[in-house]
C-alpha cells in the first residue's frame, strides 16, 4: 500500500518521522534501499515493513511516497528474496490509516 505526503506534512526527516511512529531502521541492502520495520510480537515476524522515496513535482515540490506491507515471515531459502507478505487487507490499510494520522494535516502546511 502506498502512502503519498508533502514532505513539509512531516514536519522532519522522513527517518526521524518513521522513527518516531515505532519503525526501526533496517540496514541498507544491496540495492541501496532504505527500509524501516515495526514489529507486531516480541518476535521479528510479523511486522510492518516500509520503504520510502523522494520525489520532487515540476513545481518543484517535495513530495514522499511510503511504500507499507506486512511481513509474515522470513525468506524460506537462504538467498531467497520472496516472502510472504500482505500489501493491501484490513491490518495493512489499519496501518496506513495510524501513519496518515501522524502526519500533519495540509492547512498547517
């Protein structure tokens, strides 16, 4: 699920805001993303998963897009990318819903 917002709605960096709403920062990898976790249990699975990107409009606006699912599990095999993971259903849109909340609303903005 994606999350679309005005970098200025966050008010801060887009690590310290992920940071802030109980995400963790998960070592970059090979591909140079940043990723963000937050976890559901005392255990790593599942959890919330959260990739992010800047991009700027013609106007040059600032915006940033969240990209949010669920990780059930680890990778079966090692060298495995795949896993099993919900990217829309009621507990990712729910989460979608807590991040929209943390932002803040576009007449402040």
């Amino acid at each position: 699920m994606k999350l679309i917002v005005r970098k200025k709605q966050l008010s801060e960096a887009p690590e310290i805001w992920l940071r802030r709403a109980g995400y963790a920062f998960i070592p970059e990898r090979e591909d140079g993303e940043r990723s963000f976790a937050r976890r559901l249990s005392r255990d790593f699975y599942p959890r919330f998963h959260v990739y992010f990107i800047e991009q700027t409009d013609s106007k040059g606006e600032v915006f940033v897009t969240f990209n949010l699912h669920l990780d059930q599990k680890r990778p079966g095999y090692e060298g495995q990318s795949r896993h099993n993971a919900e990217y829309d259903g009621e507990v990712v849109e729910n989460e979608a819903k807590r991040l929209q909340s943390l932002v803040l609303p576009e007449f402040f903005v």
